[in-house]
C-alpha cells in the first residue's frame, strides 16, 4: 500500500498541471481569505447591528452598546408602524402588486423591444437607436411629466404606476446587448423551419436570454418595491393608492413628533418608559420592513443575477 501511495504521488508530481504550494503560496491564499473575510463582516453586520437596533427597547436604544443582539427585546417599535398606522397594511399591497406587475409588464416590453434592436435586418435600427440612447442622458423633467399624465388622466389612477416604468433605454441596450451576443444561425434556422417571429422571440431567445432577463426583473422589482417619489407626485391625495415605502418616508419625516407623543403617552398613562419609540428604533424597523421582501425575492434569481452582472460590458 506505501509503494502504491508513492508512486500515485509521483505520477501525480508529474502532471502538468500540479504544482507543490509553496510559503509564498499559503501566505497569499490566508491573505486572501482574511480581506474577504472582512469584507463580509464589513458588508453583513450594519445590517445585523440595525436588525438589533430594531428589537431592542428604544429607550435602552439610547445608552448605546448594542452591536449583534437587542439587549432588551421587544416589537414595539414594529407594533408603533405596522399597528399605529391603518394605511400600512393597504401600502403594502399596493407595493406588492405594482412590484409584480410592473415588473412583469416591465421585462415584456423590454424583451420585445430590444428583440426588435437586436435583429440585424430591421431596417430602422440605425435610425431609432439614438433617440433610444438620447432618452438616457436627457429627458423632460418632472413637470412636463406632470403635465402629460395629467391630461392623460392618470393623476389618482394605479396606472401611473407601471406605465412611467415600464419601459427603460437602459434595460434595453443591456438586453439588446446580450441578445446581439447569441448565435444568428439559430433565428435562421427557425425561419427556415418557418417559425413566426413570435415563435423565434418565445421559444428560442427568451430561453437563451434568462440571465438577462432576470437581471432586468430583480432591478425593476426592487426599484417598484422602493419608489415613493411617484406616489408623493401623483397619488398623494389618494389614500387607497398609497405605497409602503411613501408611508414609512412619511413616518421618517414625522418620527421625531411620534416618539415625543409616544413618550408623553408613557409616561401620563403607565409611566413606563419601555411603551415610547424613538426616531432610531422607527427607522431601524423602517429599513428591516423594506429591505426583508427584496431578502426573500433575491435567492432565487441569484444564480441568474450573479451572470448577468457582466452583460452590460460584453457589447456596446
């Protein structure tokens, strides 16, 4: 058996391929491992440090020397937003619904364009594709925005929502990109078999362009999930249109009155001190609130999204 495992070793030895770690080696492999050890430490624990801000008393909050875990548990600061507001739970369906879709109407309409702009024999891609590019670096501004869907009618209306995001240059010139980068003989192949172009666009490219496509869907959805500066804008006066993230920017803004009112609550009713929130403990639950969908929605369209990260540099 010992003259068997050396001579393994020594065939193995030969190959052209092994080559025996040497101290330069190791000392750079445990380098390595250290910064991105560190890295990870650097990037996960704000986020565990505001996770325990967020279920820690908010008056023990304010002694400070609270870094992984709450050193007085409670939900008070969850129950003072998800309870003490009665437009959160509508705000967090309507967040809901116009994630997924205008997420959905979002990525149709980006695939179907950018098919059009990659196809090689669709005679106005030259003509059409800056004023595509122009749309990136310029636009009308909020106003003339305002303007026109007003007189569209789309003040108050749930439509304002996924139209003004359903489609973006940029998603476009990603997907196009990525789209240029598949083999011509397919399509060709596909009209020889005369495949219509429906045919070619849902049957062979969508296929082929799912890391792109679930790219696109990750930012658009998050982006949905995130917004409040359209609802501010549009659907302010509209309380059955109001969106999560337009209620917690509001309770951001009036969280210093809340946690006084709430502190004088405490202490004429019961005079204890752990029923108050402060302006820390509501923002802290605040950003656990919006980030925790986006936790559930990222897994999984990792392996998609890791991928399509370095499409936009393949092609211009």
């Amino acid at each position: 058996m010992a003259v068997k495992t050396s001579a393994s070793r020594g065939l193995v030895s030969k190959l052209p391929f092994y080559r025996r770690a040497t101290t330069e080696d190791i000392v750079l492999d445990v380098f390595i491992y250290v910064c991105l050890l560190l890295l990870c430490v650097v990037t996960i624990y704000p986020f565990l440090n505001t996770l325990a801000y967020s279920f820690n008393d908010a008056t023990d909050s304010i002694r400070g020397g609270i870094y992984l875990l709450p050193r007085e548990w409670t939900l008070r600061n969850y129950e003072k937003i998800l309870v003490g507001n009665p437009l959160i739970a509508r705000s967090i369906v309507n967040s809901a619904i116009r994630a997924i879709i205008g997420g959905a109407l979002s990525v149709f309409a980006t695939l179907c364009v950018s098919y059009v702009f990659s196809r090689k024999d669709f005679f106005l891609r030259k003509v059409l594709t800056p004023f595509l590019v122009f749309t990136m670096y310029f636009s009308g501004g909020i106003i003339p925005q305002f303007l026109l869907m007003r007189n569209l009618g789309l003040i108050n209306n749930f439509l304002v929502y996924l139209l003004l995001t359903m489609l973006s240059a940029y998603n476009v010139m990603v997907m196009r990109s990525y789209m240029d980068g598949l083999p011509d003989s397919l399509v060709e192949a596909a009209k020889i078999d005369g495949a219509s172009e429906y045919r070619i666009l849902f049957g062979i490219v969508l296929p082929l362009s799912m890391p792109v496509v679930a790219t696109i869907a990750l930012f658009v959805i998050v982006g949905q999930w995130n917004s409040w500066f359209d609802t501010m804008l549009y659907c302010s006066s509209e309380p059955k249109l109001t969106t999560l993230q337009y209620e917690l920017q509001k309770l951001l803004t009036s969280a210093q009155n809340i946690a006084s009112a709430d502190a004088a609550d405490a202490a004429m009713n019961s005079g204890d001190s752990k029923a108050a929130v402060t302006p820390t403990s509501i923002r802290t639950a605040m950003t656990i609130i919006a980030v925790v969908p986006i936790l559930f929605i990222y897994p999984f369209l990792q392996k998609y999204f890791v991928k399509g990260l370095t499409i936009g540099g393949v092609k211009g």
